[in-house]
C-alpha cells in the first residue's frame, strides 16, 4: 500500500516535512467537449459515470472496537518527553546464531480469501499476458542497465538513483519467483549474492526505501524459495545468500535508529555508520526540528520482526519496535484517534504536525499496522491492531466523504497541518480500501467490507474517468456546500466542469502516472476476499493502459499527463516498483488464488510476500513437514 511517501531522488532528498500536494477541491457544469474515457464504468448507461457500488452509506459507526489507553514509551520521562537514558536498546545489532522459527505448533491459519470453486478466480490468458510484460521489462532492462538500479527507456540507458546495488533486480526477484521465471532469478540470485551493501559512493542511504525495497526483496525471495511452494532448482548457496545479504544490509540500516528516542533518522552514512536527521520547520515559528517521517519510521516493523524470527536476532525487533511505540502512543494526541501527522521530533518523540489520513507520509504506518498483527499475534501487535481500529473508527466518522453531487462516489480526505480536512486525496491513500478489507477478514468485522469496497471504487473512479484509463497522483473534490478547500478553485471554471461530469478534479502539477500500484493493490484485495469478478475485471482495464501507454520499444515509462491522449509525453525513467508491485499484483489478480494464498503470506508495503506465524504444512521452519492448522 505502497506508501512511496518522497517523490524525489533519494540521494538528494531529506524527508518531506509536509505533503506538496495542492489543497483540494471540486464541481460544477457539464461539458460535451470533453474526450470520452476509453473504459466506463459498467453501471453508467447515461450521463454522469457513477460508482458501480451505489447501494447503500458506509456506516459512520463501528462496533467492537476496543477501548484503547496510551502508554509511555521506552525513554518517556512522566511529562512526556524523551530522555536518552530510557530502556536500552543496542543501536547496531549483535551477531547471533540462525535459529529454527517453528518452536512449537502454531497457531491454524485464518481464512482470509473467498472460497473460490474449483477452477474458477483466475484467467490463464490474462496472467500470460502480464508475464509476457514482465519479460519484455526486464529484458530491456537487461540489455541497456543490468547491475544499475533502474532503467532509462527513453535513451535506452541506466541509472543508479538508489546507491548503485541494482535495485530493480532486488526488488523485482520475488515477482519473478512467483511467475516461475526460472532463468530470470537464475541470473538474480547470481547478481543478487555479491551485492557490497556495506559500501555506496552515492552518498547518504536513505533508509525507509532501502528497507522496503531492497530489505524486503532480499527477505521475501528467501521466504519464498524455501517455502516449499515454488520451483526451488537454484544453487542452494546463492539462496542463502538472500538472508546473509539481508543481515548485512539491515545491520547497516540500523544505525539510523541511534537517536535519542530510537525513532530512525532518515539517511544513514555507510560510511560512518552514523544517522543524517532530517528536519522540520514549523512556519509559524519558525522553529527547526530533528524529524521523521511517520511513513517512514512506522514501515520498518514487518520486514524487521519478520528478520528476527529468521535469524534469532531480537535486535531487529526491538529496533523497529522502540521506534513504532512513539507512533502508537502519540503525545500531543492527534485531532482524530489515530490519525496521526506526518512528522515526529526524534529528539522528544513528539507529534510535530496534525496532517493525519491514509495519505503519502502515514500511509504504510497504518498499513502495517493490522499486517503486522497478521504476521504473528503478540501483546505488542495486539496494541498496533486496537490503534489501527482507532484510526478506522476515526476514518467512518470524519475523513470518509462524498463529493458535491455524487454520494455513491467515496473519497479519504487528507487533514492538512493543522488538522482541517482538505477534501483531496492522493493516489498513495488507495491502498487503504484493501487493507480495510484484510481487517474486515483478519478481524471478522464485516461491516469493513463495504468501507474498503467503497474506497477501492472510488480510487477505481478516478482511473476510469481519465482519457488514458490510468489515474493521476492526486485530486480534490467540492464539498457539501459546493465550496473548494483553496478559495481559487471555486472559481476555476474547467475543474469546477470536470467535477461536475465525474466527482472530482485533477489539480494542477498532479496529472502523472508514474507506476502507482495502490489502487490496483486495493482491486488485488477486493478480488481475492470477495471473488466478485468486477474487481479483476477492472484491474484488466488498467493493465490494457498500461500497455497501451507506458510501453514503448525500450520497455515501460512514467507518463506524464493522463488526461492527454497517449499520456501527453514520457518521462525517462522506470521505477522498480513497477516489476515488484504493479506486475506482482495484477498476475496474482490472474493467477490461481492459490498462489500466495492471503491466509498463509502477508504483503509488504512494497508488494514482497512473508510467511505468516500460522500453520501451514510446518513450512514456516522450512522443515516440509506436516504440521497442526491448516491453509
């Protein structure tokens, strides 16, 4: 859900003290000139297009949700700030021997996915077709940028923005695991093993992405080759180079977590193995802070717990976890339970903004919150769950909204700094309709499903209502009164016309497309819990887009105005999210259901399976013997 909260390059970026979207907005009249998108909506015969799910409100009301009490963090003094003398925990982690991860029978799998009849949720010919995009992405990327980080399409060429350790390969080894692509990881793992994550001439590590992107490729292919349930023909010593490369890299990381309150910082020197804060200036005081980003120190829990359990290091564990105790127990307490800001002084361990939401700079925290719950269930992920159903709660009651004139149409406002809500939503907020959905499951809270239908239907609305098919970054809508959130736009007149056709508007500087999986992501979830086939139906539209236009001769590339027909112009660059998310979820939405069944593997923020702590044939220890619990 993936939650790339920093658009900029990574060696020149600090992190984004607040989000640079404009404020939202929204509606007016009608507009025959405008180009019909390529795909409708299936329940709009006539006039204005409409959410297909047009039954009913969501409820504003949730019931069971526990009560929940703040507790002090590791270092908190009893007036709430920080102290440097607080529980210790080590700031580089300590070698430890690899321990066995099945100490006993485990807990019997939840039944997260819909039981699908014998034959049917899946499309042979649809997943063929998105792994014939894969092999044409990667084989580009083969012969113009092999051991670079990302392909260049435009001038058939490559670039290290990620420190030079070839993060496309890293991060694209598990999709290509998944779809069987045995000689492409054959050529992975023989990259992947002599990989020098000790050492980078591209200066200071960015350590959210490195971790999610490169820590969670590394990870997710070991879970995923020894797990018994994909083709595991590879020289043996390159596979466990994935978990020895993991150590290494995390081992690095963890020196950004050297800050008075353990909160990470958001750069690590490799060098010096010492943490780069980034920093936040409040405008109206003008005061600095050391800072970070709650997406950022709140995404390290999953991956981390989950090195942890491999290697027998609790290092990792409590790192991550000292960190998300700050983000759980906010002090001040955000305007809405739960939705915290985007900004956190590492000094104090004190909440710096209000700007709270599903949005770029929080999202992955939220998202990994019930998935960490899903992973193992602890004392300590019991508290991430009540927190995450606290932020849910305040979702229904406050931020979940219905632009001017359309009340089938759901959207998730964004709270600006100060916490007031912005009627606008980003792109990065779509992967909350299927993490609503995974707790409705997870949690046996049905009255979640329609919550997390109705947000993937409305991220859906704004792909199927573009020219191109694909959505932009970010949009705004009118509110109930028909007022904008920025005086300005109640009177632009073509977004007020554009509102008035579809719900919503695109604002200026937001009309790229950019290999944004959430909104797919949210289709994935919807189509595996609900097997309504709408939602596969719709993830087909997208990838017809896709391909129709991101690709070129040279592979795929970011398009830089979805509004415009053939996507207006190209940008000269291919993240490598594109083959670890966007491609992963779209062949699972045609792949068998079995094939990574979400009872049996949790997904990462970057789209990289983990085995789930249940029992499942005893394949979590990589034993391959029968086991308690089923599937």
């Amino acid at each position: 859900m993936a939650r790339y909260w920093t658009l900029a390059l990574p060696l020149l970026a600090i992190v984004r003290a607040e989000s640079d979207l404009p404020p939202a907005t929204s509606d007016s009249s009608s507009f025959a000139w405008w180009p019909a998108p390529p795909f409708t909506t299936l329940s709009a015969e006539s006039g204005p297009v409409s959410a297909h799910r047009s039954k009913h409100p969501v409820s504003t009301s949730l019931t069971g949700i526990p009560s929940y009490t703040y507790t002090s963090p590791p270092g908190y003094t009893s007036s709430g700030s920080a102290t440097a003398s607080g529980t210790s925990y080590t700031n580089s982690t300590s070698p430890a021997s690899p321990t066995s991860t099945g100490s006993g029978p485990l807990p019997a799998c939840k039944t997260i996915q819909y039981d699908f009849p014998a034959g049917s949720g899946s499309n042979a010919d649809r997943a063929a077709a998105v792994q014939e995009a894969y092999v044409f992405g990667w084989d580009a990327y083969t012969k113009y940028a092999f051991g670079k980080d990302e392909l260049q399409p435009l001038n058939a060429s490559g670039m290290n923005d990620w420190y030079g350790w070839g993060v496309t390969i890293v991060d694209a080894i598990d999709t290509a695991i998944v779809m069987n692509l045995t000689d492409i990881v054959t050529q992975q793992l023989a990259f992947i093993q002599n990989i020098n994550f000790n050492a980078t001439t591209y200066g200071p590590v960015e350590i959210f992405d490195t971790s999610i992107r490169y820590l969670g490729g590394l990870i997710s292919a070991y879970d995923l080759l020894k797990s018994g349930q994909f083709p595991n023909t590879y020289d043996q010593a390159q596979v466990d180079a994935l978990l020895a490369q993991s150590v290494s890299l995390a081992d690095k990381i963890a020196f950004g977590f050297n800050s008075p309150t353990g909160l990470s910082s958001t750069n690590v020197n490799f060098t010096s193995n010492e943490p780069v804060f980034g920093t936040y200036t409040i405008a109206a005081t003008n005061q600095t802070f050391n800072s970070t980003n709650t997406a950022s120190t709140g995404t390290f829990i999953l991956e981390w717990f989950r090195l942890s359990d491999l290697t027998g290091n609790e290092t990792y564990r409590q790192l991550s976890a000292r960190a998300e105790s700050y983000l759980v127990n906010p002090s001040p307490a955000p305007v809405y339970p739960g939705l915290v800001g985007t900004q956190f002084d590492v000094d104090t361990g004190d909440m710096l903004t209000f700007d709270g939401g599903w949005h770029a700079g929080v999202d992955s925290f939220l998202e990994y919150l019930i998935k960490t719950y899903q992973y193992q269930v602890t004392e300590t992920t019991t508290q991430y769950k009540d927190f995450w159903l606290q932020a849910v709660q305040s979702t229904t009651e406050y931020i979940t909204l219905h632009p001017y004139g359309f009340p089938a149409i759901t959207f998730l406002s964004e709270l600006d700094v100060n916490g007031s809500i912005s009627y606008s939503e980003d792109d990065f907020t779509c992967f909350a309709g299927g993490n609503f959905l995974l707790g409705a499951k997870l949690l046996d809270m049905p009255e979640l499903i329609d919550l997390g239908l109705d947000v993937t239907d409305g991220c859906h609305q704004t792909y199927n209502t573009t020219l191109t098919g694909l959505g932009p970054i970010a949009w705004a809508w009118y509110n109930e009164s028909n007022l904008a959130y920025d005086p300005l736009d109640n009177n632009d007149a073509p977004e007020r016309r554009f509102a008035t056709k579809y719900g919503y508007f695109i604002p200026d500087g937001s009309e790229n497309y950019a290999s944004r999986p959430e909104t797919i992501e949210s289709l994935f979830y919807a189509h595996r819990i609900t097997g309504d086939p709408i939602w596969a139906e719709y993830a087909w539209e997208i990838f017809l887009a896709i391909n129709d236009t991101m690709r070129n001769a040279n592979g795929f590339a970011t398009i830089n105005n979805v509004n415009m027909p053939f996507g207006g112009s190209m940008t000269n660059g291919l993240d490598s999210f594109f083959f670890a998310e966007v491609l992963k979820y779209l062949y699972l939405i045609f792949a068998d259901p079995s094939v990574i069944d979400l009872g049996q593997w949790v997904l990462g923020t970057e789209n990289h399976p983990f085995l789930v702590q249940c029992g499942i044939g005893d394949i979590d220890n990589y034993s391959g013997a029968p086991s308690n619990g089923t599937g």
